[in-house]
C-alpha cells in the first residue's frame, strides 16, 4: 500500500531540514532537496512499520486509555 505525507523542506546553511507534520518524529536532513526527500521517506516508512509491529505484537493485558493536558 501506498500513501502520500506532505513534507516540509527548509533550507538552513548549507543543509536541508525537513518533516512530516502527520508523523510524529519524522525528522530529517540532506545536503540536497532530494536527499532529505529521501531521507524522509526512509524514517516515515520506518515509523509506521514499527507503529504497526507494535500494534500487532499480539501483547495480552490491560489497556488504558487516559486523556491528558499538555501546555504547548
């Protein structure tokens, strides 16, 4: 299955930074667009194949579910 995040790209000196807003933790860097492009590819798929394993892993117990308060 295929999806598509938006990424945003900014230029810092002489590197790229970039993120995905919908992916918690989506970070990257690259010396060009299409490296940090890439990059970012890489550590959004890494994300949600370990959200997915974690979710999957078949571990019995107790959940709860708890809203909390944070100040941004």
């Amino acid at each position: 299955m295929e999806q598509t995040f938006e990424a945003t790209i900014e230029k810092r000196g002489k590197w790229y930074i970039g993120w995905v807003d919908a992916v918690p933790g989506a970070f990257s860097q690259g010396r060009t667009i299409n490296e940090v492009q890439e990059n970012l590819k890489e550590a959004v798929q890494l994300i949600l194949e370990t959200q997915r394993e974690l979710r999957d892993s078949g571990v019995t117990g107790k959940t709860l579910k708890r809203k909390i308060q944070v100040q941004v």
